[in-house]
C-alpha cells in the first residue's frame, strides 16, 4: 500500500494506504476498537471493528501502549464527525515498537517534570500546535525579508566586539586571542553589510548570560535583526510595523486551526493592523507613574512596566526616544535633544511587553569614538566598526526581532519557555 501522510488524506478518499506514526491514545467501545495515531503532519483515528478483523490482528490494540510505533493500513473514509474529518478503516497492523511505561501521561504534570523530558514533551498536541505556528513565523520572516529586496547576512556567533554590555556575555577562550564572547547581536556585522548591500538581514540565535528568572527571558534564543542604509528612526519604525503586521496576517492565514486549538484568542490578533500606537518616551513615563509605577525618569522599562501598559491597549506600541544613558552606544543622539537617543522599542499588547528592540545608528566617527571610550570598551576591537564611519558613512538604521517573545505572544503562551523547542534558562541546561 502506499505511504500517506495524514495531512494529504483528503486527496486519497476511499484509497487504501498506510500511515506510519506512534499511538498517541486509543479507546474502546463494544466491538469497536479506536486507536488516535499521529505521524507529525496530523492526527487519525483508525477504526477496528472485530468482525473485520483476524483475532491476530484484533489483539494488537492490547498490546499497543501510549507513543508505541506502528504502521497502520487501511482505506480512508470521509467523517465529518472526525477530527481532521477523515477515518481510516483498519485491515491491518505493523508494530514498529512497543513504549515501555511512557512518562507523560494524559494526567496532569507539573513544569518541571515537562521540562526534563522536553525530548518527549514535543510530541504533545499543545506542543506540536506551538511548533507549526513557529515554523510559520520563521517562514513569513525570510518571506518578508527576501520580498522586499533584504539580502541575508549570516553574522558571527563569536566575536570581541560587543553590541551591549559585557556584564550579560557568556565569554570564551578563543585560540590565542583571548576572551571572546558568545554574540547577544550580529547587528555590528549587518552595519558593514547594509553599506555593500544597502538592505541586508541576520536570523540566528543569540545569548545572553542574564540572570533573570522572568517569563520573557531566554539564555539563548532566535534573533532577526534588520538593517538599511539611508534609512532614519521613522523610516525604520515603518519598517517594523510593516513586518509585525506581515507576521500576523500570515499565521492568521495559514495557521488559524492552530490557534483555534491552543484556544487563543483570535480576535485579538485580528486587531493587528497599521498604524500601531506610538508614544514618546517622556509620555510613557508619565502615563507609567499615573498608573502606579515607581520608575523613574531615565530608567529603562521593566518587565512591569511594559506589561501594565501594553495591558492597557489592544494594538502594539512604539515607545520612542529613550534617554542615553538607558541605550547602548551606537545609537545616534537626538539633533533636538542630545540627552536623547533616535531608538523604539516595539511592546506586544496583553502584556507581553518588548519584542522588537531598534535605532537609528549612530553615522558619525567623532561622536562613535567619544561614545566608545565613555563606555570604557576597547577601541582595538572596533577599529573595523569605526572604519564605516570614515569611508562613505550614511544615516542607517535597524532592529532585532526575538522570535521567541514573537511566538509567545502570537500564541498567546504565558511563558516563553514553551515557544522553543529546547529551552536554555538560568535554571536549566538538560535535555
């Protein structure tokens, strides 16, 4: 019989053919006999009815346990009824494998048990339903990117010149060079390469050796950073919105039954749509301290702080302009108010707080170099980063996009634990 992925039955009615998959659960009624089998592309329930059967064949749905492997053969049948709406009505049974004692029951289980069988985790349908919206989103990003003329840079993993401060790197010995540093940003990088390409990208993971504990924090995680020459602070705020927007529509479009059973709310994401709120960073902080907070002018958000006021709105905000001495610095001091730097943080709504972090660049070498050695960073290790700003330097900016807080909000995930596929925490290292 031919192999079918449970994702194409619908071109296959009345056919007969074989999945191959593992039991994720199985019931019985009378004389009939139902084993819900699932091979990564969708789930089947497989019908046996004992008069249809040999007794060989009848007896394997005792010997059948939870995530055991098996190949099952049978003709598909149209029923509404169905999940997926299709049945398949069996005639024979392969065992594969037989599960010994399977940990994760259709019980309850606690976090930390998911955790430290997250290898074993991934196949339940939550799970599974999280990883297609996630693939989804990956897939949109290098669409987005690719169609509006973005080349793709892959930027180093290890470097000695960093983009944030040193006190969150995980550091390295590299041959005989020293201390290196696992990258937080390729954003240095994609600088150099938007001045040969104009318009170029970066998508890979990150790290940052943060010793947080929150829901949002990861200590390696997905990063798409973008970068364009001759391009301001609102230009590239336009960019951001244009792309948040893209990412949407597409899971929106594509992924809908996946929301639907991760029991989001879809009508939340249908409020996605431009323009987004934007707010100065002195109004945010007024609005902040009429709402209870404690921050301070000159501070940058917590994760309070974001979550209390993206509670507040139903589309993502824009908080511009942040005081200097809060940002990085590369970032290019406001032409109105040097005290201010051109950036935008981009917070999902219903709290889920930051997912875009972004700038204009700063373009000029004397006010770069100034910047340099009032953050004490050594200069021999940006002689390469300062050299654009002496051969052709233009006004450019960019942002970095953290799929995984993308993932948890889309999802609507109350942790950001579940939106990766092999989490790496302050607390955990295993699988």
């Amino acid at each position: 019989m031919s192999w079918v992925y449970i994702k194409d039955f619908k071109d296959h009615v009345g056919e007969e053919v074989t999945v191959k998959g593992w039991l994720y659960n199985k019931r019985k009624s009378g004389k009939i006999r139902f084993l819900i089998v699932r091979d990564g592309t969708g789930y089947v329930q497989c019908v046996m009815v004992k008069v249809e059967l040999p007794e060989e064949e009848w007896s394997k749905f005792s010997d059948l346990t939870q995530e055991s492997s098996l190949e099952v053969t049978g003709k598909i049948r149209a029923e509404k009824r169905a999940p997926g709406g299709y049945e398949l009505d069996v005639n024979h049974i392969r065992i594969v494998q037989i599960a010994q004692d399977y940990p994760i029951t259709p019980k309850e289980h606690g976090v930390d048990f998911l955790l430290e069988r997250r290898h074993l985790w991934l196949r339940s349908s939550r799970q599974h339903l999280i990883m297609q919206v996630r693939n989804e989103i990956i897939k949109a990003t290098r669409d987005y990117f690719y169609d509006n003329g973005f080349i793709l840079i892959d930027t180093p993993l290890i470097t000695g010149s960093i983009g944030e401060t040193a006190s969150t790197l995980f550091e390295t010995e590299y041959y005989d060079f020293g201390t290196a540093f696992l990258a937080q940003t390729g954003q240095l990088y994609l600088e150099a390469a938007c001045m040969a390409h104009g318009r170029v990208y970066g998508f890979g993971p990150s790290f940052r050796a943060e010793k947080s504990k929150t829901r949002r924090h990861l200590s390696e995680y997905w990063h798409v950073e973008g970068e364009v020459a001759f391009c301001d602070n609102d230009e590239n705020i336009d960019i951001q919105e244009d792309y948040v927007c893209y990412l949407v529509l597409r899971v929106l479009d594509r992924c809908r039954s996946q929301l639907e059973g991760l029991e989001r709310d879809i009508s939340k994401l249908e409020n996605i749509t431009k323009p987004f709120h934007r707010f100065s960073y002195d109004d945010t902080i007024k609005m902040l301290q009429e709402m209870g907070s404690d921050i301070k002018w000159g501070e940058d958000l917590g994760g309070d702080d974001e979550t209390i006021l993206t509670e507040k709105y139903n589309k993502p905000i824009f908080v511009i302009n942040y005081p200097a001495q809060a940002k990085a610095f590369y970032m290019k001091r406001h032409p109105d108010n040097p005290e201010l730097v051109l950036c935008s943080d981009l917070l999902a709504p219903e709290g889920y707080g930051e997912i875009i972090g972004a700038s204009q660049r700063e373009d000029d070498y004397d006010l770069l170099i100034k910047r340099i050695r009032e953050e004490n960073l050594p200069e021999e290790a940006y002689g390469w980063y300062l050299d654009l700003r002496k051969y052709g330097s233009v006004p450019h900016s960019g942002f970095g996009l953290g799929i995984e807080r993308t993932v948890t909000w889309i999802c609507g995930l109350h942790h950001i634990r579940e939106a990766i596929p092999f989490p790496r925490m302050l607390y955990r290292l295993y699988p």
